[in-house]
C-alpha cells in the first residue's frame, strides 16, 4: 500500500510536494505534519493547497512547520522555535501585536498583502 519512489536526485521538489500532497489526500490521515509544504511553489498555487488543507482537513490535527508564515495565519495555536527552545506562542494576531521573532519575520515577509 506504501508508494515508493526511488532517484530521489532526478526529480524536482515540486514533484515530491505533488506525490505528498496526493498520498495525503489517498490515505486521509487523522493526523497531518507538513513540513516546508508549499516551499518553492508559486503564491497562487500555495494558496488553493492551503484551501483545500482547511477544507478537507478541517477537522484533523495538522503540524505545519514553515518559515512561510502566510500558513500560520489561520493556525489555533503557533510556536515559535529558537534554536531549539519555544520562545513565542500564540495566535497569529497575538504574535503579530508584539515585539518578537514573530512579528520581525512577518514584518520582513510583507504578509499583510496575502490573504
């Protein structure tokens, strides 16, 4: 039932995110980590993925590990990890109101453009 795919040297990340994005959608876990998950995809792309994790998925627990913080913003709850220790947590609008790593990463993304 494992899909195994070999020559992970001759296919493009943007192929792998495809195959994982299709085996999550195949195997419909209870639980989801998606790590870098809309690294080096277009924003428009990243949106309609994010769309149909909140939709699809609106009911599972999801782990999303980014540096892409337009997929934090609809999270219940995000951490904020520092060389290893959480320094940071909250809600979006609580992070983005106050001083911090957070709020210095949004700011240098310019994220307030993206819905």
């Amino acid at each position: 039932r494992d899909l195994i795919v070999t020559g992970v040297q001759t296919c493009a990340l943007p192929i792998w995110q495809r195959v994982a994005l299709g085996r999550l959608l195949v195997q419909n876990p209870q639980i989801i980590i998606c790590d870098e998950y809309t690294a080096n995809i277009d924003i428009r792309t990243a949106q309609l993925i994010q769309e149909m994790m909140r939709t699809r998925f609106a009911d599972r627990t999801r782990l999303v590990i980014t540096h892409e913080l337009y997929n934090t913003k609809g999270a219940h709850k995000i951490l904020v990890i520092d060389q290893g220790h959480i320094v940071q947590s909250g809600t979006h609008q609580q992070l983005v109101s106050v001083p911090g790593i957070y709020h210095s990463m949004w700011e240098s993304q310019r994220l307030d453009q993206i819905d």
